[in-house]
DNA sequence: CCCAGCATGTAAGAGGTTACATGATTGC
DNA sequence: GCAATCATGTAACCTCTTACATGCTGGG
C-alpha cells in the first residue's frame, strides 16, 4: 500500500497527470520510488474513487489532453495517516545475490558480463544524482528540500556502494580465473 | 521467477524440509533472500511437480514427518540455464523513503521513533552478519564459500549504509526541532 | 509520409501477503 | 494441562509485470 502514498507524496510536492508521475518515477526521481505508468494509471484511478485526489483536465493546447491531479484534504489525512503507521525495514531480495551463490554449481565467468552490466547501470545512476545534487540542493535548503536530500543521500550511497560489491565480486571472480585450484585466499 | 532459483541454490548447498529452508531465509541467510513459509511451501510443491527437485520423506523419529527436498539433474539445468540470461538491477521501493519526503507535509517529529527503530533494526542485522562472517568466513575459503561470503559482505555494507544513513537522518529531523524556522543548513 | 514521443488506458497472469487450519512434541 | 515450537499446508486477496490498444503531434 506505499505506492498510492508514494503518489501522494509527489502530488502535494507537484500536482502532475499520470504520464508526467511516470516519467518523473522513472528518471530523475527514480532514487525515491520506482513504478511502471500502468502501476500509476490503475492507483490514480483508484485514488481519484477514494477522493484522496480529485482531477483536472487541461485540454488539448498543443498536446493531447491531460489530466493534472491535486492531493485533497481527505488524501492529505490518508497521508498522515499512514505516515504514523509503523513499516518494518525492508528483507533482502536481489537476483545477482542467487547468480552468485549460484556461480558455485556452475560457470563462474559467465557472471562477469552480468557483473560489469551491473557495474555501469549502478555506475550511471550515481552520477545522474550527482547532477541533481548539484543542481538542486546547493547552498540553503527549506524543510522539504532538505528532506529531499536526505532521501537523495540514500541513494548515492547505496549506489556507490554497490558500485564498490561489484568491484570486489569482479575481482573475485578473476580471481577463479588465474587460480584453477578449489582454494583462493579471501 | 527467482524465489525457485533462489531455492534451488539453497537446496543444492543443503537439501533441506520446507520448514528448514524457512527458518534459514528468516534467520541466518536473510541476506541472501528473504520469504515465508508459505511461499516456500507452494514454490516447492510446484518445482516437485516439474521435477526439479525430488522429496525423501523422513518419518517421524522423534518429530512429525519432514520431507527432505534434493535438486535433480532438470533441477541443476534449470538453474543454469536462468543463471545464463540477463537480469536488470533493481530500483528503489522503500516506504520510509517515502515517509521523509512525505514529513514536508506533516509532523518531522513523529518520524523519530520510526528512524530509530528502523536504525535498531539494520544494527541488529549488521552484527548477525558480523557473528556469522566470524564464525564460516575466517581464513581459506573454498569457492563455493568465497562466493556465500561475497554475498554476505553485501549484507554488510548495505547494513552499515543504512545505519550512517539513519543517523543523518535522524540529525537532521532533531534539527527541525531546535529550529522553528523554515530555513535551516544542508 | 513515417517514426518517435506524448498521453491515456485495459487485461491476463505471475508473484507476494495475510489469515486460517492441523497435528505432534517438548518444556514449565 | 498449557504454551511454544516443529512441520505441513490451503484460500483469499492484493500487487506487480507484461503485453496489448488507441490516438494525437512534431520533426526529418
């Protein structure tokens, strides 16, 4: 149930229309949450029942029609509401976690493409939120800028610290390489 | 599709009973993946009738009966075979990212608790993974164990980030406290 | 003219969560 | 005797992913 509170949030940050929430999920945003526009569609839609968001159209200027939503009152409580709700941190499920345990019945080197894919993905979306670092939490920020941040921080940090765990799996799977023996150092 | 495979590892490392397999991803290896027994249980009735593992059914010595899962050669091929094609890295999804964002709008305040459980949590988790890297991981590492630690120091590092990152989180919302302004220091 | 991008959706199916259900054994 | 733990599952529900579908606009 966090999507509909991810959307919300972003409403009362921007009212957008759906295809603009996507968009900005997707790219610049992406360190907060990720969603897929049908994801966004289909909750929006919802939300707009519930009343939490009401919508509206901006007619064809230029572009095709779209709709702009805008949080109200009764989706601002639903927000609150949730907010005091506690969350449990969240378990560990990553797919390269399994390949690499994986890696032990099979061929090791056939991880190493995947790991240098990783490696630039991750590699990427650093420097992407250095950019908006740099960009729009310079200098002076009000309450909700440096919450922004905050929330930004988290995801430099976790992207350079999977940059630094590819490195090192990189290496230790060069390492089977060299070493055809079943021992390596640690 | 890679909670089977994620069994399937497990259960090439160790064949196991649904409810060992259990109690492993909630304990020990939590930071290898993390599921419930009901997922597991219908995961494995499922990769039985494909015949990627094969169940020896121990009765009762002293405990009620158990049915010991191995992995059989479609099995072993099926792993290898999923292992061969690509998987994207993950985005983000984690609610209290969009609890911060959302404090711009309600009471910072009530967050704290919330962090400070959260920073408990991820410390508790980072000293497990430490006992366990003391425990199987000191000196000469096989392959198959070199790998199991590559994936444990994931946990680690991810574990510690959190911790620094809740920390600054947690400056920051004590912050807003001493400070009623709307301005205040990155 | 055609393709890329804007902007909105529907539908089917896989995966995950929560609640319920059963029965035996060990420890207090 | 009762509660906790072992050990197995079923059912309902919700969420997420993937593929499909439509129509408009602006640039080469």
């Amino acid at each position: 149930m966090a999507l509909d509170h991810a959307l919300l949030v972003s409403l009362l940050e921007k009212p957008s229309s759906g295809y603009e929430l996507a968009r900005r999920f997707d790219r610049s945003i992406g360190y907060f949450w990720h969603a897929t526009h049908q994801q966004i569609y289909r909750v929006l839609s919802r939300m707009e029942a519930s009343d939490w968001i009401a919508a509206e159209v901006h007619a064809g200027e230029t572009a095709p029609d779209s709709k702009v939503f805008t949080v109200t009152k009764e989706g601002r409580a639903e927000l609150l509401r949730w907010m005091a709700e506690p969350v449990e941190p969240e378990g560990t499920r990553d797919a390269l976690m399994v390949k690499l345990r994986g890696a032990a019945f099979g061929a090791p080197d056939d991880l190493i493409p995947e790991l240098e894919h990783h490696r630039a993905t991750h590699a990427n979306r650093l420097t992407c939120y250095r950019v908006i670092e740099a960009r729009d939490f310079a200098g002076q920020l009000d309450r909700q800028h440096a919450l922004q941040y905050q929330v930004l921080k988290s995801g430099i940090r976790f992207e350079q610290g999977w940059l630094e765990w590819c490195e090192e799996a990189l290496d230790l799977l060069h390492s089977f390489k060299h070493n055809n023996s079943t021992r390596t150092r640690p």
